[in-house]
C-alpha cells in the first residue's frame, strides 16, 4: 500500500495532463527525480545546522516543490504548447526528448553516482495483525491519501477544477465561453510537478537512495497504474496505483515461495 499509494500520486499527474491536452507526458518521472535530487541537496545542507529532522524534511520539500512546479511549467510553456496542433506523435517524441534532456541535466548536475539520503528521522516499527508497519510508511500513506482528497476536492470543487473539466471535455468550447486555456494547462502541468515532487521526496526518505535514472522506472510503473485504472480518470488512477502496489507486493513474494515450490518438487532446476 506504501509504494501504491506513491504510484498513485505519480499517476495522477500523467491522467491529469492526458485529460488535458490528450498527451502522455512521459517526462513526468524525470520530474519527480528531480523533486528528490533536490531535497537531497537541500537536506545535507541542512543537516550539520542542527535543527530538527522534521523541520529539515519540510524545508528540504519546500524548496523541491517549487523547483519542480518551475520545470513542469517550463515544459509546457517551451516544449509542448508549440506543438498542440501538431500530429500526435511530434509532442510525443519531444516528451521522450524531454525526459533525456532532464536526465543528463541530473547527470551533470548530481553525478551518476547512488545518493544516500541521510535517515534523520527515528522509524518505528508496529506489528498489526502479523505485519509490520514503520511510521515513515504510516507518514507516507496519510501524505498520499492527504494529497490525492485534495486534488479530488480541487478538480470537483473549485472554479478552477470547473474550468480544467471544461477544457478537458472541449477546449475550444470552454475558450468562448471565456476560460483562459493556456492558463488552465499551464496550471495542470504545475500541479501535476507538485504532486511529482512531493513523490520524489517521500520516495528518496522512503528508499534512502537517489539516482538519475529513478524517474525511468518510477514514472513507467506510474504511467502503467494510470493506463490500468483508465487514463484521464482521476480515481481510477488512484486505484490504478493501490492496486498496483498491491499486485507488485504479492506477486513478488507468492512467486518467490511457488518458485521454492518447485525446485522442492523436483519440477526444475
């Protein structure tokens, strides 16, 4: 459920732009990358200073968030909007472009060395019913579930959420009946690198390791949880992701204990 409910948040960012302007934004994990990288920096430096873990975790999300709202807008503004009338498949290859573009910014910025996240904050762990449960993970799941009624409430809601379904459901139409469109998009891009950037934070404290290549594999497992759960559909998204986590969980384990199974029984080697 701990990782689901990261690929849920992931996910929602990916659905969120599709819904939009129909493009798969598959620069969305480098984001999130991006999101942690920075909260590494900002965390180490922190750390000989003294203050307490808490503080140093929020600072160092504070200052991840808007770092990837700014690249999400970037994006955006440079990459795509020159090719919303374009074929479909030119701002596809340019969100491929992007993604290797990013990636070796990382490298040259960070290295293409593993990144040790500092574990400043005491986890302790809880037994319920037979399975362990740390409250880094108790921490993480209340963020995801906090973030994704949030957005729910912000797209379902609010005058803003109004004008992103209008614009999903016809983006010409809800350009004359006033709403500004470029506005709206630029908007979703932004809060789907929010949403990235808190990921990369709980997923770099979570995992204790960063690297440049993180987003590749983080961002495909998310995309795959948005396409389960029916992409451009914020809830099913999020079941998307839960369901996902929970299928990755339990087939690792019951496939490891059928592969014993196996060479017990003398079926292979």
């Amino acid at each position: 459920l701990t990782a689901g409910s990261v690929y849920a948040v992931v996910a929602l960012g990916y659905t969120m732009v599709y819904g939009i302007i129909q493009l798969i934004n598959f620069a969305h994990g480098e984001v999130v990358m991006i999101g942690a990288m920075v909260a590494f920096s900002i965390i180490n430096l922190l750390v000989p200073a003294g203050l307490p873990p808490l503080v140093i975790v929020l600072i160092g999300a504070g200052c991840a968030v808007p770092i990837c709202m700014l690249v999400g807008y970037g994006m955006e503004r440079l990459a795509y909007r020159p090719l919303r009338r374009a074929p479909r498949l030119a701002p596809l290859i340019t969100a491929i472009g992007v993604s290797i573009i990013l990636q070796h910014t990382a490298l040259m910025i960070w290295s293409r060395n593993i990144l040790a996240f500092p574990q400043i904050i005491p986890s302790r762990t809880y037994f319920i019913g037979g399975a362990a449960i740390s409250t880094v993970q108790i921490a993480i799941l209340a963020i995801c579930f906090s973030l994704m009624a949030s957005l729910a409430i912000l797209v379902y809601r609010t005058p803003l959420g109004t004008a992103m379904r209008a614009t999903a459901q016809n983006a010409q139409v809800a350009g004359l009946m006033g709403i500004d469109i470029n506005r709206v998009i630029s908007l979703t891009f932004i809060i789907g690198a929010a949403l990235g950037a808190i990921a990369g934070v709980m997923v770099g404290s979570y995992y204790g390791i960063a690297h440049y290549q993180m987003g590749f594999l983080l961002g495909l497992k998310a995309f795959s949880a948005a396409v389960l759960g029916g992409i451009g559909n914020l809830a099913g998204a999020m079941l998307g992701g839960l369901l996902l986590g929970v299928i990755e969980a339990l087939g690792a384990g019951y496939v490891g204990d059928l592969t014993n199974l196996c060479q017990l029984s003398g079926w292979f080697d």
